[in-house]
C-alpha cells in the first residue's frame, strides 16, 4: 500500500507544520471502508427506515451516566429488549446488567467501536460520552479527549455505517455574550468551560457532516435534567438533585449557587421522551439539526420553598461555588423552544409541583415528609 502510506505521511506532516498551536492529533488514514475522508462531495448517505416489524438497532454510549440508563429501559420499550446495546468502560449494576445487553465500549478506541457497530448490524448511536461542567474544568486534558476526540471517532463511523446519530447539547453551549431570556436556537454562542467548547464543536460538526456527507445527524439542547434514579454527577445543575436526597436523608439542604440564580429544568421522563420524538420524527419535519427544548425554568429558593410544602422543616443554607455560580451565570435563564414544538410536535408534561412530587414519590416516604394535602 505505498500510495497510502505516502498519503498519510504527507497528512501528517501537513497537520504537524500547523502554526495555530491547537494541539491537532495525527490520525492515520483509515482505508477500509467508506469514511468521510474517502467520500466524493456528493456521496448520498440516507437513513435506513423502518417498518413496524423492523426495528432499529440501537447503541448507546455512556450508557451508565444519568440518561443511558432510561433511555435503555424507554428504548427497549419500544423497539425489544435484545435491540437495544447499554455500553460504557464502568462495570454496570446488577439489575442494569441483566435488564438487557451490555458490553464494554471505550468511544476513543475507534476500532473496538467500529467492530461494535459492524458486529452488532448497529442503525441508530446515541452518543452519551462526555465529562459534565463541572468536572470538565477540574480535567481539561481528559475533558478535550472525551467529548472532542470521541466524537470525531463516532461521527466518522455514524458517516461510514449510515447510522442515525444522536448526540445531546445542553445550556451549557452558551456563553454571557448569548442572550439568556429568553435564548433563542440560533444566536451568539462562546461558552467558557471546555464542556460548552465541546457540545458547540458537537453542534457545529454534526451540521457539517449532515451537508457534506448526508449524515442524520439530531441533537437536542437539554436543560438542566433532573432524575430520581441517579446520584449528581458533577453538573453545574445538580444542586437541583441533591435537595431531595438531603431532604429525605437529613432535612438539611446547602446549596452551591445563589438563591436567585435561575436556569432552564426539566424532568428525565420529558427529557426522555423528546429524545425518542426528535428521533423518529420524519427528516422533512426537521428544519434545524439541532433544537432548544424546555419544560420549566426555576431558582433554587423557589425550588426550596416547593420542596418545604413537603418537608416543611426542610433548612435551606447558601455556601456559593465560585466556579459553579460562574458557569450558571453564563447560561441561559430560559430556553426558547418554539422550533421544537413546530416542527415536531415537541410538548412537556412535567412543571415544578409535578416534578417535585414526582421526585419524592420515587425516592420514599420519611418520616420528614409531610402530608402535603
């Protein structure tokens, strides 16, 4: 294979020679297949459709994060259990484990994951792997190499295999320069964690494989997601969690943001659930790759006080992070998602009594908590 060779020796010393200083790693020509760096400009991928009796065959990466999990269990609802690939580099629980199939799936192992998608006859991915806010800025290096290099690793195998992708945005794409109150879809974005620097990246990429290569390419831009069946992982929102296990558990709450300080919510199950829409919405019904969605928008004194109607002896203090408060005070306050709701019927179920309620009635009765009617 000489020509190859001479190709991807010339490709190397052409990023090497970059004078921008932005760290490019040095990827070798993939040869086997059809990749984006092989495909004639118009190549045309198209989505595989499905029948009621054809089912797509779903992976999902980081799987065992906040979301993997329930959307396995709404997936496999939907289109059977033995359709539907948990996957993720953590060993899973027990009742995650035997629910459904599972394997091991590292997103910056390009082959292992290009053979998964091949093995298991792979139609839908969605894309999970990310490190969160909070924890991103605490490990940059690792930050950039997840959410950036991961994802170059899965839109180049989405392209190759046809895949419908999935890959989830969030409030954190935006930066002080964007408007806040409402954030519309399209508007100044400059975030300033590395994790808002990704899911731009992620926005922007999709949108250009989908008109350079035909990639289906959807995303959402989630708010702060809020879900009784995991522990905060070190989002900058999760203080919005964390009230109701400290409620239960102890009655006293300390939160790391300022009483006022008010951002876009919603609950798993409507988070969920317009996943799956935006997914099998028909492609004519999309006039954007990548949709604002919202169901409520609340500051955690007026989360508190609606948590306090069911344990009214519940003591709310303030202990401010200084880094948390500055990525919230960067994001937007409320979400503009009249698009979503246009164009495929995106509606929530859930506002902050039915979240709270709801949240109290999945983690258990305490004796702290109070009849509330």
């Amino acid at each position: 294979m000489p020509i190859v060779r001479s190709v991807s020796r010339a490709v190397s010393q052409l990023l090497k020679s970059s004078g921008c200083g932005c760290g490019i790693s040095v990827v070798p020509v993939r040869c086997i297949g059809v990749s984006p760096r092989q495909v004639a400009s118009d190549a045309g991928f198209h989505s595989v459709s499905f029948s009621a009796s054809d089912h797509p065959r779903v992976l999902i990466t980081g799987g065992l994060g906040q979301l993997g999990v329930g959307l396995a269990k709404l997936l496999r609802k939907h289109f059977g259990k033995n359709n539907v690939i948990l996957s993720d580099i953590r060993k899973p629980a027990d009742n995650v484990f035997y629910s459904g199939p599972f394997i091991y799936a590292d997103i910056l192992d390009y082959k292992n994951l290009r053979e998964i998608v091949v093995n298991n006859r792979i139609t839908w991915l969605f894309h999970y792997s990310a490190l969160l806010s909070a924890v991103g800025e605490a490990n940059v290096p690792l930050a950039r190499a997840v959410n950036i290099t991961g994802l170059h690793n899965v839109l180049d195998i989405a392209a190759e295999h046809n895949l419908r992708l999935f890959v989830p945005s969030t409030i954190g794409a935006f930066g002080p320069s964007s408007p806040r109150d409402p954030t519309p879809d399209l508007c100044i974005q400059r975030p300033r964690t590395i994790y808002g620097v990704s899911k731009v990246h992620a926005e922007l990429m999709g949108e250009y494989y989908h008109y350079r290569y035909g990639l289906d390419f959807r995303c959402l831009r989630y708010p702060g997601i809020i879900s009784a069946d995991s522990q905060p992982g070190g989002g900058t929102t999760d203080y919005a969690v964390q009230i109701f296990h400290d409620a239960i558990k102890t009655g006293k709450f300390q939160c790391n943001l300022k009483p006022d300080t008010r951002l876009p919510m919603m609950y798993i199950d409507d988070c969920l659930k317009a996943t799956l829409e935006v997914m099998e919405a028909p492609a004519e019904a999309l006039s954007m790759r990548t949709y604002n969605i919202s169901a409520m928008s609340f500051t955690p004194e007026e989360l508190a006080q609606e948590v306090q109607k069911h344990v009214p002896e519940l003591e709310v203090t303030y202990k401010v992070d200084e880094v948390r408060q500055a990525i919230a005070d960067s994001w937007p306050m409320n979400f503009d998602d009249r698009n979503a709701r246009r164009d495929w019927g995106w509606k929530h179920d859930y506002d902050l009594p039915e979240l709270v309620t709801t949240m109290f009635s999945f983690l258990g009765s305490d004796s702290r908590i109070a009849q509330a009617y």
